[in-house]
C-alpha cells in the first residue's frame, strides 16, 4: 500500500465542501481540515500505485471548486504502533 498526502490550498468558502467531496473519493482514506500551515484541507490517500495518486489528484481533486493549490507528498515508510507490534509478535514468547 503506498500512502501520500495532499496539502490543498482552499478558497475560504469551498473549505467544508472541498474537505467533504474530497473524502468520498476512492484512494481517500480520510480528508481533514487544518490549522496552522499553509494548507486548508489534507487528504490522506491510500492506493496500490502511483499512477493511483496520480489519478486521485489530477482527475478528481484538481476538478474540485476552490482549489487554489496541491501539493503532494509520497511516503516513504510508514510507521504506526500497530505496525510496530505486529513485526515483533511471535518473538520471545
């Protein structure tokens, strides 16, 4: 699974709708408005393949009314506690 985020800029009044449609689309697995950066609303997405996010951000979020700006961060890796006990169970029991 590749995960990437989506900072988008947002006209003011297009912010809850912009977080709304965002949300519903495939590859979106959350979508959150923000305080405190340079971005309105971040977009969590979770896909099998680049050209996912690629799909994702330029043939749906792009389209969106309001968007003044994306950008687009791939990870690398990714951690969670979850993640982190998984890879340790079984070992010294």
């Amino acid at each position: 699974m590749i995960h990437a985020f989506v900072l988008m800029n947002v006209a003011p009044e297009h912010i809850a709708e912009v977080a709304e449609r965002t949300a519903a689309f495939d590859g979106v697995q959350s979508a959150h408005s923000v305080a405190g950066s340079e971005a309105d609303v971040v977009a969590v997405l979770a896909v099998s393949s680049h050209d996912e996010i690629a799909a994702v951000v330029t043939e749906h979020l792009v389209t969106l009314p309001g968007i003044l700006s994306t950008r687009t961060m791939i990870a690398f890796r990714s951690y969670s506690p979850d993640e982190l006990d998984a890879a340790w169970e079984g070992i010294g029991d």
